[in-house]
C-alpha cells in the first residue's frame, strides 16, 4: 500500500490532487523494508507491531517516539508550505486499533463503535469486539 501511495494509485491521492493538496508518505513502523525513495520519509520506530489481542501494541517509549517523528515532520512540512494535517495509516485489520483508540478516549462500548471492515462475517464481528473489550484492560 505504501508504494501504492508513492505511485498516486490510493484513494487520498485521488482526493489530494482534486484539492491540489499534497501527500507527504512517511514510514513509522511498516514491518516489511521500503525501497529508498525520495518521496518517503523514513522515520521507522520499530518495524511492524505487537499483536493487540495479545498486549499492547508497542511500549510507551516506541509510542513517544512515533508521535514526536510525527510532530518534527509536521514542523518541517510548515516551513514548506502546510496548511493542513490529516493523518492516517496503513494496515491489515486497520479498524480494529482504531476502535480502540476510539473506545478509549470516548468510553463508547466496543459493540457501538465497530464496523465489520472488508468481508467480516458476524463471528469475526464478535472477535473484533471482544479484542477490543480486552485491550481496554
């Protein structure tokens, strides 16, 4: 997905050039190595992370560091230009760390704030939910 982005090929590149907007792709933590390109910025913390329905993602420390990477690129990119910051990112199962951190600082039950994603039949509905409940911990 992240060559994908570096190629224009995603939906916010879509989004972006109708908005003459840019993408600045930065790499945080994917698990797999990236090829040099000047559009990345390499900024990895830890290759990929922990599996969540068993502990924590990543440590404290590591989650420190991600969020000041992402506070210095967003200083360098209002040197050159910024305006606007929207962030996101990129994996498999995606919706499920973000209902956690959507649970988190809402206190919404878990049941209440998650979708089925992609092709999630009602048993992986109820594990998503039940992973959820359980990182709440």
């Amino acid at each position: 997905m992240v060559l994908n982005f570096l190629a224009g090929g995603a939906a916010v590149n879509v989004l972006a050039r109708e908005l003459g907007a840019r993408v600045v792709v930065a790499d945080l933590g994917v698990l797999a190595e990236l090829p040099t390109d000047l559009a990345l910025r390499s900024l990895k913390v830890r290759p990929g992370t922990d599996n969540i329905a068993q502990g924590p993602a990543m440590g404290r420390v590591e989650a420190v560091a991600a969020i000041e990477a992402g506070r210095q690129l967003v200083r360098e990119q209002v040197e050159v230009g910024l305006d606007v910051v929207m962030t996101g990112e990129v994996g498999i199962a995606n919706t499920t760390p973000s209902a956690c951190r959507v649970c988190h600082f809402t206190r919404l039950d878990p049941a209440h704030v998650l979708g089925r994603g992609t092709g999630v039949d009602d048993a992986g509905l109820a594990r998503k939910v039940d992973v959820v409940r359980r990182s709440r911990r």
